[in-house]
C-alpha cells in the first residue's frame, strides 16, 4: 500500500518540527511578557503610590499572614491577631505594627474587653501578651538600634568599669556632640577620667541588650548642684542579649517570707514562713523580679513575695534568690529573684501593669 512520497514525509516532518519551534518561541514570549509585569509589580508595590494606597485601608487575612510568617506566630497567636484587627477594625497590621500608638490603643482594648469577662479566660490572655511581645520583636528587629544617638533622656544605662562592675545611669539628654548621664551617687564610685574610654550597656523597649564602648568627654556643672557627664556618641553597638520577658522598672512596696526546703526521700516540699519582711520592687517581670529590702539574704535561698500592683488584687509568687548584693548606700540589700511557681493570672497581671493595661 503507497503511504506516500518520500517528499511529502519531509513536508509533514518540517512543519511538524516548525510547529514546536512556533510553540516554544510564543511561549517564550509569554513568559518574558510576565516576567516583565511581575518585575513593574514589584516595583509597584514598592512606590509610594502603592505603600499610601494600602497603609490605611483595613487589616486582611493575606495581611496577618504575612505578618504572623515574618513574626514567628504559632496557629493561635495568628488566629487572636485576626481576630483582634477584625474585632477593632485596624489599620493594616502591616504597618500599623510600625506604630507604638496604635499598638497601645489596639491592645488595651482587646485586653480590657476579655479583663471584663468572668471569670477570664487567663490561657487567652496569656496568649494576647505573647502576641504583643512577639511583635515588639519584630519592629526591633527590622528597626535595630545602631548609635547612641538614639537614646532616650530618661533610659536607663549601666555604666561598666574596670572590673566589669555596673553603675547605674540615667540618660538626661541626648545631643549630636553625644549624652549626658547624671552622676548618681552610684556612679560617684566610678568616675570615668575625661578622654577615657569604659563599656556601657543598655536595653530597648522589648528587652533587647546592647553594649559599646564610649569615651568620657567632659565633666559640666549644673544649677542644682547635681554633675553631668557627656559621653561621646558610639555606632559601634553590640546585640549581647535577648530577653525572653519584658521587664519594668518600679517601686512598689511588696511583703516576703523564707522559704524552708523540706526534703523527704527523693522529694523536697518547700515550706512558707510565717514571717514577713517588707521589700521594695526595683524592676518587675513575668519570669523574675529584683527587689530592694534590709536584710543580707545571701543567694541560693528561697523566698515567698507577696504584691499587689495598681488596681489589681494580692498575688503571691515562689522564687529563688540567684544573686544578692549591697545597695550603693551600704544599708540595704538588692535581691535578684527568678520566679519558680507564679500562676498564671500572676503572670497576666504583671504583663498587664508592664504595659498599663490597667
């Protein structure tokens, strides 16, 4: 049977081959047609134009979970966040995350709508401060600190000197020629010589500690009497640590007991005193507190703390004495307590009060 020429087999066998070669070169086309649209959207996205458009508009889904990829949030943190911008209509989280503000005023309010729910839902709370720690954490992340320059008059510095021993400071003002910290009578017991260099430490708003080396640059009197020091500005910044807590200074009063450790067998039961002490809260967290009090307990101890912060009832917390030491004024002692059995309505209270919730 005659299946055809020779000549008509290479005819269909070249239009054969010119019909992929025509496939192949419009999709080629296509693709550097997308290509080149999805490089103007990424360019558009990055305008102005775009960045105006969409940092007002209300908070999507696609919005959280961008913001719950780039933050780390497990399932029911990123759950609360929608619901939480679903509930208070917020900006997009985007970059409303970006604004100290906004992020007060949206997370007060989810906490003091569940704070009147009763009883509270503590696990859902605990979650909420989770939530917002998390997202402080990012904003310091994206937005590290890298000079002195951005110190605050008010923040709170350690001083370190020759042996690695901390003073406390205060930043009161911050200048382009560099900072000025008050000679506390702390500091009296380490004064940097001018044009002297000595290493300071500092922590950000989440926690975030950072740590440089400065140089003294002057010694200036003021009216009252008081001395300043102006530091020269560093950009030389060190991120030496993270805390797993965000922590507040304070000077609440608070009541303690020891704590008797009672060992039975393989089993140790740690037994309260019935004898309270008074202390004064030097700064407070979930996880820990430092406190200032009239007795030399040394480390390794136990303790029972009683407190109330503002506007909230009595709780009591276990923890153990990690370090002790002599206040500058050589008459009381400052104790550096970790928690070891806090509840978690505890925990919640004292989030609350960092943040002033309240």
């Amino acid at each position: 049977m005659d299946t055809g020429s020779p000549i008509e087999a290479r005819i269909a066998s070249s239009g054969f081959v010119y019909f992929f070669v025509a496939f192949f070169v419009v999709a080629a086309i296509i693709l550097a047609v997308l290509y080149f649209l999805y490089l103007k959207y990424k360019a558009f996205i990055k305008s102005k134009q775009w960045i105006e458009a969409n940092k007002n508009r209300k908070t999507k889904f696609s919005d959280v979970r961008k913001i719950a990829h780039e933050a780390n949030l497990d399932s029911i943190e990123k759950k609360l966040l929608w619901s939480i911008c679903k509930t208070h209509h917020a900006r997009n989280i985007q970059f409303s995350y970006r604004s100290e503000n906004e992020m007060q005023n949206l997370f007060k309010s989810e906490f003091q709508r569940m704070n009147l729910q009763n009883p509270r839902n503590e696990e859902k709370i605990s979650v909420l401060f989770s939530l917002r720690y998390k997202l402080e954490k990012l904003y310091d992340r994206k937005h590290s600190i890298t000079s002195t320059k951005y110190l605050r008059p008010g923040q709170q510095i350690r001083v370190l000197d020759e042996k690695h021993i901390p003073h406390d400071a205060t930043v009161q003002k911050n200048t382009p020629e560099g900072f000025y910290v008050e000679i506390s009578a702390e500091l009296k017991n380490f004064k940097p010589k001018p044009l002297s260099k000595f290493m300071i430490n500092f922590s950000s708003a989440t926690g975030m500690l950072y740590q440089c080396v400065v140089i003294a640059a002057r010694y200036e009197d003021i009216p009252n009497g008081k001395e300043l020091l102006l530091i020269t500005h560093s950009s030389t910044l060190k991120l030496i640590q993270k805390r797993m807590t965000k922590r507040q200074g304070t000077t609440i009063e608070c009541l303690f007991s020891a704590v008797k450790e009672v060992k039975s067998g393989r089993k140790t039961k740690f037994e309260v005193q019935q004898k309270k002490y008074t202390g004064t809260f030097i700064d407070i967290s979930a996880g820990g507190c430092k406190i200032s009090c009239g007795l030399p307990i040394s480390k390794n101890q136990y303790i029972q703390l009683y407190f109330k912060l503002p506007g909230i009832i009595e709780h009591q917390a276990q923890g153990l004495i990690i370090k002790s030491k002599k206040s500058v004024d050589e008459k009381t002692f400052v104790l550096y307590i970790k928690f070891t059995d806090i509840n978690i309505a505890a925990r919640n209270d004292i989030y609350a009060a960092i943040y002033d919730y309240f």
